[in-house]
C-alpha cells in the first residue's frame, strides 16, 4: 500500500498531457503546461490505474515534486536567463531519453561568476545508494522536449570519473581538481 495520494490533472494546453503530483491543488505542476484541471484522486488503499509505473511516478514526486505523463510540448523561453534554484533539482538524460541523474547543485567560479562544473547525482532509488559525480556544465545541453538536460555521458564514464564532492565534503585541493579536469578534457563529447 501507498503512503501518499496522488492528484492526476489534465493538461488545458497539450490534450495528451497528465500532471500527476501529491497537491490537490495542482500548484506544484509546471504553469507553462496548465492550466491543469483534476481528473482524478488515487487514494493509498486504491489499486494503482495509470498505465505508468508507480515506482516511476513515486521518484519523480520524490525529485521534482511532479511527474509528467505524455508528450510533453515544446516552449521557446522567453528568458535569457535562469535562476540557479530552476537548475537544482532538474533531471539529466542520456543521449537515449533515459533519465540519469539528477542535478544537485551548481558549482560557480567566485572570480568570473561562471558556472564551471555540477554535481550531479546518480542512481538510488528514494534516497538510497546515491553517488555524486561532479561533471563540467559544457557537458550538458538544455532540452526543452524533455524539461532536462541532456549529455552524451555514458554510465560507464561517469563510474570512472573522480567522485569527490557530495553532501558532505568540501571541495578538494589543486590536485585533485587537476585530475578532475584531465578526466572530463580527455573525453570527447559528441553531439547531444
């Protein structure tokens, strides 16, 4: 049995759209998608209805505070900009469609104010066996079909990559920074 209940909305603007979250008030979904209407309550006793897996719907709750189901339409943004706070937290793809990671904080240079890596983290299931990777921000690539980021990083870069900067540590000296940079500069990267 569930712990949570779930809110199924329908999507004004993309007629296949579902917004599925744990407000019933449907402020949580993203605005550029509604207006979101309610079409339905999953209560933690009901047998689960969608065609999508609860589990998958339970982790992007988790993450994102939502999960999306359907196509999801394409926006031109109308910012040049955006706030560090809308990158935290927002998902990372492989050059699949498959969701990877998860971005957990951006790493800034003090002196040019530019974005030069992200941590990002990778694996678990509901807070568990989490790894952190810190990866270089070039490495990634907005896509708006998929409200993410997306990288032509593989699984098996990213478990050879220096794992050093998490919830818990600082970041590292000279040297260890240097063996970071080598490892991401000897990769090539493709196009994403």
């Amino acid at each position: 049995m569930r712990r949570t209940t779930y809110y199924v909305f329908h999507s004004a603007s993309a007629s296949d759209l579902r917004g599925i979250t744990g407000d019933q008030d449907a402020a949580g979904l993203p605005a550029t998608d509604g207006p979101w209407t309610l079409e339905r309550q999953i209560a933690p006793d009901d047998p689960w209805p969608l065609d999508v897996n609860e589990a998958v719907v339970e982790f992007g709750v988790l993450e994102n505070g939502f999960y999306l189901s359907g196509p999801i339409p394409q926006h031109a943004s109308s910012k040049p900009v955006i706030e560090s706070d809308r990158v935290e937290g927002t998902a990372v793809y492989n050059l699949q469609r498959h969701r990877i990671g998860t971005i957990r904080r951006l790493l800034i240079e003090k002196v040019s104010g530019r974005v030069v890596y992200v941590d990002v983290t990778f694996g678990g299931f509901l807070g568990l066996g989490v790894h952190h990777h810190t990866i270089p921000w070039e490495k990634l690539t907005y896509d708006t079909g998929l409200h993410g980021y997306r990288t032509d990083i593989t699984e098996e870069q990213v478990r050879g990559a220096p794992a050093f900067y998490g919830d818990d540590e600082v970041w590292p000296d000279k040297k260890h920074e240097q063996e970071l940079w080598d490892y991401w500069r000897d990769l090539p990267r493709g196009p994403v």
